[in-house]
C-alpha cells in the first residue's frame, strides 16, 4: 500500500497501534472506508466482492434459527457444568468449560448408552432437527447435516437409516475419509437421483472444496466458532449449480430456568454479530476474546442467573445500582460508575462488549425519594454533559412501570425503559 498510495495509512507502527486490537470499532469502518470509497483524486484501492452481492442467479437463502427448551436430564447436567465452569480457573479451563456446555447443549449422555425415542427425547437440539428431517423427507429431498462429534456421527446415521428406512446409511465426511473416498461419497449422493437423502459431515472437514447441490437444506447441528466456516459449510449447497431455495438451520438447546443466558442461545448472537460486523468493517471473523466473552455471558458469577424479585425489592437504592451495573459487568460490557455527588444525571456508563457503542444509565429504585419517571429527564440532562458520541439512554427500575406520559417521552427520545416486567431480561435487551 505504500508503493500504490504512500501515507494513505499512515506507517506501519501508527498502524498497527490504531487497528491490532480491534477495540474501537468506529476505527475499522473508516479503514474499511478508506480502503472501498474513492477520494476526488484517486479510485478506491480495494473492491471487496461479497457473494450475495455479486452471483447473480443464485436461489434465495433462508436461514431458521430453531429453539427449544432442554428436557430435564439435559437441564440439570447443564447446571452441573455451569457449575464447575465457575469453580474453574481461567485460561485453558475456560475453553474446557465453554466446550462441555457445548457439548451438553448437543446431548447430555454418550451415544453409547443410546436406545432412539428416549435417547432423541433428551436432546432438545436432537428433536429439532429430527423434526425438521421429517418435513423434509415428506418432500423426497435431500440434506446436508455438519456435526463435528466423530463419536456422535455414527449413532445419527443409524438413527436416521432406522427412522427414515433408507436402504443404506447415511455417508459419512469427517477427518477420518480419505480424498478419493470423500469424492466418491459427494458423486454418489450428487448422482442418487431424486428422493429423500442426508450426509453427514465435520464442519472443518466437508466445510471446504466439495459441491452437494443435489441438497438445498442444510442443518448445522453443532455450531462452529467462526462464522466464516460455518457460513463455507453452508456453501456446500449454496453456490452456482443450485436451482432451489437453500434453507439453513439453526437448532438451539434453552435451558428451561434462564433461557437467555443458555450457552446456544449466546454462540448464536456471537455469530450474528460477528458476521454483521464483517459486512460493515474490516474485521477478523474470530476474535481472542470471543471466548472470553461468550463464557461470561453463559457462566459469568452467581448474580448472572439468579433472579430474586423480592431481594430486589429489599435493595436500597445504591444496592441497586450496584446490581444494575454489576449484571452488565458480568456478561462482558465495560462500566465506569459515576460520582456519588455531580453526575450529571447519570448513575453509569457502559460501552458494549461487541459495538463499543456508549450507553448512559440512570436507576430509580421504588425505595428512592424521586419517583421512576424522573429518569427520564436525568439522562437527558446527562446527554448534554457527558461527551459521548451516539449514546444509548438507559432508565432502569423495579418499579411495575413507568408513566405513561413519561413512556411517550421515551419512545421519542429513544429511551430504552427497564421495569419490572422486563427486568430479569436485563442487561440482554441489549443485544
């Protein structure tokens, strides 16, 4: 770049200081600006050609994101999990952690110890997909299942050989298949001709170099990490060649007491936005602090999952500020408290863990001597003291709810209200 364009990004130290980290993300989308738009007296220096802007012909991609609640086995060793992961230490134990969460969310037991109904009914992320296999068999047509568990494979391709009465199993594409072998499978199911069909393949053995249009549903299983990956798994069917419409799906494991904070439920909004943030800056699909984050927002401390409304009730005022914010800390934002005294009208400030985006916080317990609507008109005030660019206004109370002269208000001003009903979905309604 500096024998094409010299200066336009500056030296190398300034460089890498600004934009290694990834931690202001207003940084990259002027990179990623700079790089794509052109100047008065220059062309753009880089064109970046993204598939679903540019193949023209392609059928429509239709993504499904399925969820459904954890039977009671799956629940209660999911808690065990939760549990040792805060007992843990950090490092190498988060990863370990955050991969038996995973792994419970696919299924609590063994493929060992299977026998199919009551084997499929302990899987709230089996059911789905099962659920989904029948529609699509009832349509004579074919799919694509990425799961990465090798011990877990084999037991699927009997369940589904036995349930669908194929006449052979289903073939298998994981690590273990040579490259001759791996073409024969994808020109044997290329060539079966019309009628129900499923493969099974490892994400990072079948995500790349093989052509299975004769498919046009695809079920991710088990998810990946990189949503760059996951979206090449995709691809397999999804590319030219393909005449019908793709359909992409997405089963999630909930667990019944915390629906939210439930290990699919977080990797699903993670990818998400990973994948948003790739469209609109200059962004590696994977981050060092991905995992960081993701086991704060399933694990965290103790005050992530439980939810007492008459503790909050009994708070004093300070009490529940410090709850407010401490709920933020604990799934990864950054939170600076404000000064007891000149405030401003805000009690905090927090910067997303993803977006960096600033929000302004006020808090109204029913013990304080100001009633909840005031907040309103508190961080307004804040709005104009504090210099923050484009932040978020954030009112938060235990009470049942706020006026409704004061809700007008709000939604005109783009003030987000946290009440009673809405509060144990805190900080979440974030994202």
């Amino acid at each position: 770049m500096d024998t094409i364009q010299p200066g336009l990004l500056k030296d190398l130290a300034a460089f890498s200081r600004i934009y290694e980290k990834e931690e202001n993300p207003e940084d990259l989308r002027q990179l990623k600006a700079t790089l794509t738009e052109p100047s008065p007296s220059a062309p753009q220096v880089m064109m970046r050609r993204m598939k679903a802007d540019r193949l023209k012909g392609l059928p429509e991609k239709i993504e499904h994101p399925l969820e459904q609640l954890m039977s009671p086995a799956q629940a209660e060793a999911y808690d065990e999990a939760v549990k040792a992961a805060r007992a843990g230490g950090g490092g190498s134990k988060i990863l370990e952690a955050l991969h038996r969460l995973r792994s419970i969310s696919l299924h609590p037991l063994h493929p060992s110890s299977a026998t199919d109904d009551s084997y499929v009914d302990l899987s709230a992320r089996f059911k789905l997909a099962l659920g989904v296999l029948d529609a699509i068999a009832s349509k004579g047509e074919k799919a694509l299942i990425f799961l990465e568990s090798q011990e877990m494979q084999p037991y699927l391709a009997g369940l589904l050989q036995r349930r669908y009465k194929l006449k052979s199993l289903p073939m298998l594409i994981n690590g273990t298949v040579t490259g001759p072998k791996r073409q024969d499978r994808v020109n044997a199911f290329q060539n079966a001709g019309k009628g129900f069909d499923v493969i099974i393949l490892s994400p990072r053995a079948g995500g790349v170099g093989l052509t299975l249009t004769a498919a046009n549903h695809v079920i991710h299983l088990s998810r990946w990490w990189n949503p760059a990956v996951e979206d090449q798994c995709t691809d397999r069917c999804y590319r030219i060649g393909q005449t019908r419409e793709v359909h992409v799906y997405y089963p999630q494991a909930l667990h019944p007491a915390y629906p939210d904070q439930s290990f699919d439920r977080r990797l699903h909004a993670l990818l998400d936005r990973k994948r948003q943030l790739s469209r609109e800056m200059l962004m590696p699909p994977t981050s060092p602090d991905d995992t960081k984050h993701l086991f704060e927002q399933t694990v965290g401390s103790d005050s992530a999952y439980v939810f007492d409304m008459d503790s909050i009730d009994a708070m004093e005022p300070i009490q529940f500020e410090q709850w407010v914010l401490g709920r933020l800390k604990d799934v990864g934002h950054k939170v600076s408290k404000t000064p007891k005294s000149h405030d401003y009208g805000a009690d905090g400030v927090a910067y997303h863990r993803i977006s960096g985006r600033p929000y302004i916080i006020q808090c109204k317990h029913t013990q304080c001597s100001t009633p909840p609507d005031k907040a309103i008109a508190d961080l307004l005030k804040a709005k104009t003291s504090y210099s923050l660019k484009n932040p978020g206004l954030i009112a938060v109370t235990n009470a049942a709810a706020f006026g409704q002269a004061v809700a007008d208000k709000a939604a005109r001003e783009g003030v987000l209200l946290v009440c009673r009903s809405n509060l144990e979905k805190w900080p979440f309604l974030l994202d």
